[in-house]
C-alpha cells in the first residue's frame, strides 16, 4: 500500500478535473493505495474529490474564468504561510508518486517534488491555445524535473516534443477517457418538449464552454447553411452563460441570420443524457480541442461526430468510420456531411455504432484506469502495489 499525491489546478465540472476524479476514484475501489488532492483552485467538484481522500485547496477564491484568467492571477489572497501548511501536511502524508494532471498545475507539482524527492507523472490535455497565455518556456523548463509524461492524444504528444525534449521512453500517450456509466437526465422527448422543439424534428448538437475556441461562429455559419436545405433542422448548443457578453453577441448573430426559430443556445444544463439522446448529429466546431469528453459521450450515445482536422485530437478517435473529419474550419464541407447524415439515417446509425463500441472498448476508466495505473506502480519506489 502507497499513497499517491495528485495535483490540479481546478476543481471545475471540466475534462481535466473529471478524468482525474474518475482516476482517483478507480484507484480508490481497485486498490489499496490511499489518494490526497492538492488544488490551485477550488470547484464544484470539491465534495466529490473529498469523498476519496484529503482535499488542500491553496486558492479559497473563485476560479477565474479563462486560462489567461487563471494563469496570470496573482495569488494575493493565499498567504505564504497556508501554502506552507499545506506542503507540511503532505510531506507527512509520505507520498510515493506525485500526479499532476494539467499542464498549468506543473509549477505546484515541481515545487512539491523538490521538496519530496519523489517522481513526478504530468497528464497533459493541452495544446496550443493554452500556451498563448502559459508560459511555454517556462512550461519546458519545469519539464525537465518530470519523470514521465502522458498525453491525452497523438496531437498534444505530438504539440509537446515540438518545444520540450521528452526521450521516446519517458512518454505514453494514454487517450482521455470517461466513466462510461449511463447519464442522468430526463428523456429525449422532454428535452425537445422543454426547449419548444417538434417531436419528429431533426437535432444537432453541441456542448462546450462559450469560447471562440470552442467555435459557437462556426456553428452558426453550419446551421446555416443545413437549415436553407432542410428548413425543419434545428441546432442546439449546450453551454455557456445567458448573461455573459458573448451569449448575448450570438444570440444577435441568430436574430440577424434569421434563425432564431432554428438555433438554440440553451446555456449550462446538469443534466445532459436527454440531450445527446436527442441529437442526430454531434458537431464538434472547436478551433482547437485536444481529446474533448462531450465528443465521447456523444459517441456513447451513439452519435455520429463531424470535426475538423488539425484541430486536436478527436480526428485520431472519428477516423473515417465514426462520422467525418473535414477541413480546417471549411464550413461548406462540415454542412455537407452533416446534411449527408442528416438525410442518410442508416448511415448515422452505422457511424454512430463505430463511436460506441470505440469509446466502450478504448476510452472508459474500465480500460484506461489500468493503464494510467500501470505507468504509476512503474514510478514507485521499489515498485510498490497494491
């Protein structure tokens, strides 16, 4: 029996923090080690991490919002003598490995290193966008004092040995993962009940933050061009804040396109099983996303996934038998394949099929957890397991 440090940097209901709970969690039911968690910030998944192990949150404030946010905040309100407390207790703890699972989290998991002497896993699911804000000098410099890396795709492995010298033997990717369990959430018929939408209406689909990464112009320029071809389409987009500055600049994009009948933005939702239910399609219109959860649970649900290329990692997990990998932002083509699918029922079926059995047999914790394990017991001393 061990005990396993993990670092984040937020606690928010994202992809990084959800495959490290689910991670953490895995450990806890499958082994004999104990976790703790140390936070840059905190987040609404705070009680949930809590139920595994100790919780250090350095940053009591709220999380900013964006990365450049998050980055660049002076840490004013955290006194140099409750992170001292803090790195106390964990050395107490004895840790054997540390984990840190985001590129930002780095500079904690080297300090806390240098302090414990022991071996340092980074889980990186970042590419470009993030080190318009983050250092990536500074990034390759802490770099030198990881152990091992592992990236969530092909594309941040890939985007990571471009400015940091990793030998071949010291990285793996391991894709990111879901839990796999079924969704909560209220039928799909609800959903479109809900929303105003014809029972016997076509759906697309999005689920993302409100980001120009994320690409909610791009969705609309596809809904466009769909709906002039099948005038019944609707296009619903899950995310977001309805009071926040660029909600309101989209919903004027809609009303001038003349969509509002046909395009949603329906903000945050908790519940999300009765919306992936209800898509037909799911689009992915990310500038950049390096291996995105929604994309896998869509593809749970049996949803076919339309993206673009050089645009992270999900064209490594659609291929060309799980939906369709286009251009880069050429929204002709993306309109294309989704009106193709769109009229072509048994072939959305058909690669709908391909994305679930994919993410059921390559890309849950019951497959994933075992691998991420392997690479920890390999960094303990004296290889110890559970």
């Amino acid at each position: 029996m061990a005990h396993l440090l993990f670092v984040l940097h937020e606690a928010s209901r994202t992809g990084a923090p959800f495959t490290q709970l689910h991670l953490m969690r895995w450990i806890k039911q499958n082994t004999n080690h104990t976790v703790s968690l140390v936070l840059m910030w905190g987040g609404d998944l705070e009680p949930e991490f809590e139920k595994l192990g100790p919780v250090y949150v350095l940053d009591h404030g709220i999380p900013a919002v964006t990365i450049k946010e998050r980055v660049i905040a002076k840490w004013d309100r955290m006194t140099s003598q409750r992170k001292k407390s803090i790195f106390k207790a964990i050395q107490k703890e004895d840790p054997q490995v540390i984990f840190a699972n985001s590129a930002v989290s780095l500079d904690i998991a080297v300090q806390l290193k240098l302090i414990l002497n022991k071996k340092l896993i980074i889980n990186v699911h970042e590419l470009v966008y993030t080190f318009f804000y983050y250092s990536k000098e500074n990034f390759a410099i802490n770099s030198k004092h990881v152990d091992y890396f592992v990236p969530g795709s092909y594309a941040v492995k890939t985007y990571l040995q471009s400015f940091c010298s990793i030998p071949e033997d010291k990285i793996k990717v391991v894709y990111d993962f879901i839990d796999g369990h079924a969704l909560s959430g209220i039928p799909a018929n609800e959903v479109k009940k809900k929303h105003g939408i014809p029972h016997a209406a076509q759906v697309v689909g999005a689920i993302a933050s409100l980001t120009p990464r994320k690409g909610p112009d791009v969705f609309l320029s596809v809904a466009y061009k769909v709906i002039k071809n099948i005038p019944d389409a609707y296009f619903l987009w899950v995310g977001g804040k309805p009071e926040a500055a660029y909600f309101k600049e989209l919903q004027h994009d809609i009303q001038n396109m003349g969509l509002e009948n046909r395009v949603l933005f329906v903000g945050e939702q908790k519940d999300l099983k009765g919306y992936y239910d209800m898509f037909d399609v799911f689009l992915l219109t990310s500038r950049e996303d390096p291996f995105p959860l929604v994309c896998l649970e869509a593809a749970l649900a049996g949803k076919p996934i339309v993206c673009f290329e050089n645009s992270g990692g999900m064209p490594e997990f659609v291929q060309d038998d799980a939906g369709f990998v286009v251009p880069y932002l050429d929204t002709d083509a993306m309109a294309d394949k989704t009106l193709l699918l769109l009229k072509d029922s048994a072939l959305a079926q058909a690669k709908g099929q391909v994305a679930q059995q994919r993410v059921e047999d390559h890309h849950t914790i019951r497959t994933i957890g075992p691998a991420m394990y392997e690479i920890i017991s390999q960094l303990m001393p004296n290889k110890k397991q559970a």
